[in-house]
C-alpha cells in the first residue's frame, strides 16, 4: 500500500468530486512529469464504486498504471487491449482506444471516462471524441503534464490551451499543481541546464504550417555548423565528465535517424531506438541501459512519454522543436527523483533559449475569467501566435 503525498490526495479528491457531481462538465487534472500520476488514477479508481473505464496511449504506460492499481489491493480490474493480449472488461478497466472502438457496445455502461496523456485527444474528431459522444450523460476527466495542443491555421500556428479549444471536449481545470512547487519540497530531481549552441537558428526556415522547422534549411545548417562532430564530441565528454563522476544514463533525443545511427556507431556502449525498433528489441535495450549495461542510447520521435527510469540524469537535445510539449517531456525524462541526483540537461538547438527552464513554467488563470493559460517568468505561451 502507498501513502499519497498531499497533492495527489488533493488531486484524487477533486477528480472523485467531479465524477460525482452531475453539475460539472468534463475536467483536467494537471500533474507535471514525475508527480506520480499512476497513483493518483489508482486511488481514484478505487474511491469510485461505479463502472469505470481508464484509456491509456501505449502498452507501457497501461501496464504500468495497471501494476499500481492491483498494488492497492483492488483485483476488480482489468486490461482490455490487444497490444496486451487481454480484452477482459471489470468494473475498472484499462483500454487502449483503438481496441475499445472495435467493440463499442460492449462499453455503453460506462459513463465515468479518465483519459491519461489527454493532450493527445483531438477535439475535431477521431477515436475519443466518438467515443465520448456515443452515449449520452458520460463524464471525462484528463490527466496530463502538458494540458496544450499545437493549431495552426493561415494566420500562424498557436499552443490553444485545452480548455480554450473550439470544439471543446475538456471546459474546467478541476486540479493543478506547479512544477517549482513539487521542485521545492523535494519531489522533482534538480536539473541543471548547459546551452552549447553554436547553431544560427535564424537561418532555419520554419516547414510549410509554421508549426516546426523546414528539413532542408535545418540539415543546411547542421553541416555549416559542424553539428555531427559538436554532437559527438558533446557525447564523449558526458561519458567521461571532469567532474561530478560517472552520469547514469545518457538519452540523445535527435530529430533524424542518421544522427542517431551516427552516434550509435561512433560512440561505444551505445544502442539506437527509433519507431521502428520492434517492441521486444526496444524493452531489451531499455532494461539493458537501465542496468548499466549500455550507456548511451540515442533516440529518434520515441521515449518522451511512458519511459519511467528515475536514475537517469543526463539529456541531450539533438534537436531543434517549437513544441512547448515536445520540449517538456524531453526535458521530464530527467526530473524524476532519485537518492543525490542532479539531473542534466544539455541543448545543443537553441531549445532553452526559447522556453527555458521547465521550473519556470506556470499554470495560470486570471481572477474570475477561465482564460486558462501557460506562462513562462510573465511570458505568456499558451493562445498566442508565434
């Protein structure tokens, strides 16, 4: 049995309030990365006496939060997802989407719906939102450490807070805690931040929606700024840092698989994952890095969320993003606690300069106005075009 520090007791509270009260609209619980969100879905889980169905984005994360809930002691439960090889349905039940939309009928008793990593959902349309919407009277509630979706339109592209998305599916923030709060009472790991870029940014064109960087101009400007040998020579020095001793775990995050083939060839005691490594080589290769055994593993559009390896404490960003979200969970692989950690957090693409340090992030409201927004020392991010 695990004892909830204060604010996940607060923040299962106010999601069990939420369910029970039929005035409330669909909410977000706004947790940052490593508050312990998987306990927080478990306890509310179980204070609830109702159906209730708990939607997960991947195979790691359901299994994960589903071994915290047995850990509680409730054995009414159950996975349904064909990733998992189990379509069981219990009173609590953990799903994938796509698994449930093959078999609809069998879910019209539950009316109470979490949705974790709901940053995901898309309001326009898609798997949620019919779902959501094929029976009548269901009450949503999304947990995420990133409560924004990345728009673009001919005007520019815009982070819309979830709240303030039109259509709609979330309309209260019903719980929030901040990332320096947890920082200051010591449930975050510290993270120092080492900005090498010697890249010119303003060279790179942004792609054809605004929303990211042009290949063509970046990969140019990659080679007139000596990036692959800057990216390994970086690397070489993080294996054998001058001081501080050996780092436990080295993640390279890059955009394309040729930097990571390069690194992974070059670089000793190094392993590549990308979307394309099969599940069971990838789960090989993370409890192998896990365990020490491999040292660097260099990364491409994977590991940003469901990766759960407190240890580790050492992250390069090998790519430039304009996603505030992508950013963060980058960044959050390195924020979970463990014993004498000091997490670092090396930038080589001018990623900090834009949104700085993750501890400077906020969760803001203006008195009675629900313009929920994100903000960053007064800047504000979120609903602005950029």
């Amino acid at each position: 049995m695990y004892k909830l520090r204060k604010y996940q007791e607060d923040a299962s509270r106010a999601a069990v309030e939420a369910f029970k009260d039929k005035r409330r609209k669909n909410g977000l619980l706004i947790l940052p990365t490593g508050a312990g969100k998987s306990l927080v879905i478990a306890d509310i889980a179980s204070k609830l006496d109702g159906p209730l169905l708990v939607f997960q984005p991947s195979k790691e994360i359901l299994e994960q939060n589903f071994a915290k809930l047995q850990s509680y002691g409730i054995w009414d439960c159950s996975l349904y997802s064909a990733s998992v090889g189990s379509k069981d349905i219990n009173r609590i039940t953990f799903a994938t989407i796509g698994s449930v939309m093959n078999h609809m009928d069998d879910f019209k008793h539950f009316k109470n719906i979490m949705v974790d990593e709901c940053h995901f959902v898309n309001s326009k349309g898609g798997m949620y939102e019919e779902f959501i919407h094929a029976e009548p009277n269901r009450k949503v509630i999304g947990l995420t450490a990133t409560p924004y979706r990345l728009c673009s339109n001919s005007w520019g592209s815009m982070l819309k807070f979830l709240t303030r998305t039109r259509p709609r599916i979330f309309t209260d923030v019903i719980y929030y805690c901040q990332i320096h709060e947890l920082l200051a009472q010591g449930f975050l790991a510290e993270l120092n931040y080492y900005d090498i870029t010697n890249m010119d940014m303003t060279r790179v064109m942004s792609n054809s929606t605004g929303a990211d960087y042009d290949d063509k101009s970046l990969l140019q400007e990659y080679e007139r700024s000596n990036f692959y040998e800057n990216l390994l020579s970086t690397i070489e020095r993080l294996r054998n840092p001058k001081r501080g001793g050996k780092r436990k775990g080295i993640l390279v995050f890059t955009r394309y698989t040729k930097e990571a083939q390069m690194v992974c060839d070059s670089i000793p005691n190094c392993a590549i994952v990308t979307g394309e490594t099969p599940k069971r080589e990838r789960e090989n290769l993370l409890n192998r890095f896990k365990a020490g055994e491999i040292e660097v593993i260099a990364n491409v559009g994977v590991l940003t969320t469901g990766f759960d390896y407190p240890e580790l404490d050492t992250i390069v960003l090998a790519r430039p993003t304009k996603s505030l979200a992508l950013y963060y969970q980058m960044v959050g692989r390195a924020i979970r606690p463990s014993k004498d950690k000091i997490g670092w957090v090396v930038d080589m693409c001018g990623n900090y300069s834009r949104f700085g340090s993750v501890a400077d992030l906020r969760i803001e409201c203006p008195v009675n106005s629900t313009k929920w927004m994100v903000t960053s020392k007064g800047r504000q991010l979120t609903n602005v075009f950029f």
